[in-house]
C-alpha cells in the first residue's frame, strides 16, 4: 500500500511541553499516511510492510512555520541595521514590488521552494506580496514540491509606496480571484487571508476581508505588536481601540475562526487576554525580533498559560528557514527575557521549544507533529554522524538538542509529508 512502511531509527517525538518519547532503535510504523504507533521492536503484524532503515540516524516529526515571507528571502542576510518601519520601506517594499514581475517570481520563489523542501519545515504559513498571479507560481512550486502550506496573497491598500499599494476594491477582487484559482487547481496548497497588518490596510478593506474568511471559510494571519513605534501608530489609526488587537477585533479580524497574528512581542500587559483565544495561534519570531531590535517576547507566559504559541522564521526579518535555529533562538530570547525583565519567567528548555515547533505550530494544520497514533506522518530524518564528538553515549534528545545548536541550516537527509516521501 501507498504511503505504508515500517521506519527504522533513534525515534524523538514529544506529547506535551514536559513530555518527550526518544527510542533509540526503535520502529515508527506508518499506515495510510498516518501514524500507527512507535515501538521499540517492530509487532509482528507491521513484519510485512516495507521498512526503511535510518538506523543510526534522529527521526522526528515535520516542523511548522507559522509566519515565513517566501518573498523576502532573496535578501535574508542583509540590511539588518534598522528597525520594523524603516527596514520595509527602504528595502521590503521595494524587493516585493519586483514580484508584478512573473518570470522574477518563478525565479525567486523556486530558489525559495527549493530550500523549503531540504529544511526541516514540513508545513508553512506564509505570506507572498500583493500580486495574485506570482501568488499563484508560489503556490504551483509548493504543490509540485508536495509541500501541504497556506498561502496569503498579501493585501495593502494605504500607507504603502505607489509600486505596492492596491486600490481597495482591485485588492478584495484579486483576493477573490486567487482564492478560486488555488482552490480549484491545488490540492495540498491552501489559500490564507492575509492583511498586511493594521498600517497596510483600511478599515473598509479589513472588514471585507473579515467577511471573505468567513463566507468561505479560511483562515486569517497578519502581524500584532511588533515593535514600538508600529504600536504608536496604530494608536493613531485607531483612537478608539483599547490596544492592536481590540483594533483588529473592531474590524472583525479577531476570533471565531483560525487565525496567526505574528510576534506578539508587546501584548502582556494589554491584549494577553486575547490571545488566550481557542482560535489564535502565536507565531513567535525570536530571530527577526532580534534582528530588527523589535524586542524580548516572553514566550514562557503564553505556554504556561496553555496558548497556542508556535514558531516562525519571519524570513527576512529572520535570516533563515531552519525552525531548528528559530527553536535555539526562542530558547536564548527567553534566557535574556529571564534574566533581564522577569525572573519569574523561567527560560525555556530544549523540549519546550521543539514542542512549540512541532506540535503547537503543527496543530494549526490539522493533527500534525507528533508521532502520536493517528497523526499525519509527517517525518524528518537528520543525520547526526557528520558532528563526531568524543562526548559518549548521548541520548537521543541530546544529540537532536546538538544537531540544533551546530548543523540547524544543513539540508535533512530526507522528508516525508503524510507519509509520501519527498526526500
Ligand atoms: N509587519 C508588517 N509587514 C511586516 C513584514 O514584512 N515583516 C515583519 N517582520 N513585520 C511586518
Ligand atoms: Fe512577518
């Protein structure tokens, strides 16, 4: 059968922030696409299926990002000297106009999709530009990939330069459009209703978005509370909201369906209620917080508190797609939130930040990342051998927690998406 096999390998998974399984040797067996269990020898009744063999090797379930702009990441790496206003007008803005352009998109969304498929990220969120056909050759790369993501034509239509600003009513058009043609050519790609955040957009357009996810159902993501002087801004823009995401809830943005509001960085004291919401997921962002001088996010407090707080690589503001770097950096920022705001807000530990980016990031995609019976068998293999130490019998969490730290850019030696392998 189809996407059914016995793998062979040091098996980590986690089941809760505190709770992780590691078998060293142990048998993941896949039915179907879905998991059916971990053992440390393989049943009997599993004796027939096709084994594959990552003996010697860490087998871990696919990694999500919540919040990754596949049209910045031709310049990750550069012009990390400014903060969040400035660093998209002088160079995002000007790098995502380039994006009207289709054959300039092919070019570098395929780049993009190629790096994707070798990262350790099996599911993505992701935000594009404004142009709904270059929206669309994103969308076709990460199908051909088998790449199951959501997909945001990216919608502005204030506060914007002239080469990237949409016309409000072009802008709920175009949406429209690209929502039908992904629905109806794509089969694991999945549109996002994607308003820019609250600067990028009026209030007319918000609340005809607000309507577009509801009457066909789908999901929302945008950025909240990001940086200082975007939260002074929006204060402007909105007197009457008592903070950004009372501001996005005016507008019909908040609650009652699936949403990803990137950053978060400086909702505790303001909007941490709200966040609290079945439906929202936090992407935190260590690495672009820390790049643009955005600040320390206190991702302890939300998953003590239970929130859905997941991992992004926010590229470019993030230099690089590996949700292994975002999970160190995210463990780092919480040292530094730790030590130098509230010692109350204990640091995170390895096993907390690799269930936020696989099982937290995941369940915004379905029953994803875990190798619990019934999830997706979303499965990445890392091969550790290429990092001798003479360091003697690590574990299994320790050599993955090693693999993190020293190799988190290095192509994954092979993938596998609901049980298909893409690698
Ligand atoms: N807020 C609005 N747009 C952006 C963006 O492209 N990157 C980041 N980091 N924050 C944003
Ligand atoms: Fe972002």
């Amino acid at each position: 059968m189809e996407r059914t096999f016995a793998a062979r390998g040091d098996i980590y998974y986690t089941e809760s922030p505190s709770v992780a399984r590691a078998v060293r040797d142990g048998w993941l067996v896949v039915v179907d696409g879905k998991v059916e269990g971990v053992w440390q020898r393989l049943p009997e009744r599993y004796s027939h299926l096709d084994v594959k063999d990552f003996s010697g090797k860490l087998v871990i379930p696919g990694l999500s990002d919540l919040h990754v702009h596949a049209s910045q990441y031709q310049f990750r790496g550069l012009w990390m000297d400014e903060e969040l206003i400035q660093w998209l007008n002088t160079h995002t803005f000007p790098e995502e106009a380039r994006y009207r352009d289709e054959a300039y998109a092919g070019k570098a969304y395929g780049i993009f999709v190629d790096d994707l498929l070798r990262s350790p990220t099996t599911r993505a969120s992701i935000f594009a530009t404004i142009h709904a056909d270059s929206t669309m050759v994103l969308c076709r790369k990460l199908e051909e990939a088998g790449l199951p993501c959501f997909v945001g034509k990216v919608n502005m239509d204030r506060n914007s330069p002239d080469i990237l600003c949409e016309e409000t009513g072009q802008s709920i058009r175009d949406t429209l459009a690209y929502i039908d043609e992904v629905t109806s050519t794509c089969s694991l790609v999945r549109p996002v209703v994607t308003p820019r955040f609250i600067p990028s957009c009026t209030d007319g357009l918000c609340r005809a978005l607000a309507t577009i996810a509801d009457e066909r159902n789908l999901p929302v993501q945008s950025h909240l509370s990001e940086n200082l002087g975007e939260l002074e801004w929006v204060k402007e823009l909105c007197p009457d909201s008592t903070s950004y995401a009372d501001a996005y809830r005016a507008l019909g943005l908040w609650g009652g369906r699936r949403t990803i509001m990137a950053h978060c960085v400086y909702s505790l004291g303001h909007e941490e209620e709200m966040l609290a919401d079945d439906d929202i997921w936090i992407a935190h962002c260590p690495d672009s917080n820390t790049n643009l001088s955005s600040g320390l996010m206190c991702a302890r407090y939300y998953l003590d508190r239970g929130c859905r707080i997941g991992l992004g690589s926010d590229v470019a503001g993030g230099t690089t797609l590996s949700l292994l770097r975002s999970i160190t950096d995210a463990i780092k920022v919480s040292k530094m939130y730790w030590r130098h705001v509230d010692q109350s807000m204990k640091p995170l530990c390895f096993r907390e930040a690799f269930h936020m980016a696989s099982v937290i990031g995941g369940s915004f995609f379905g029953d994803v990342g875990t190798f619990l019976p019934g999830y997706e068998a979303d499965i990445v293999v890392l091969d550790d051998s290429t990092l001798p130490t003479t360091i003697e019998n690590l574990g299994v969490e320790e050599r993955l927690e090693r693999y993190a730290y020293l190799r988190p850019e290095a192509p994954v030696a092979h993938k596998a998406v609901a049980g298909r392998w893409l690698l």
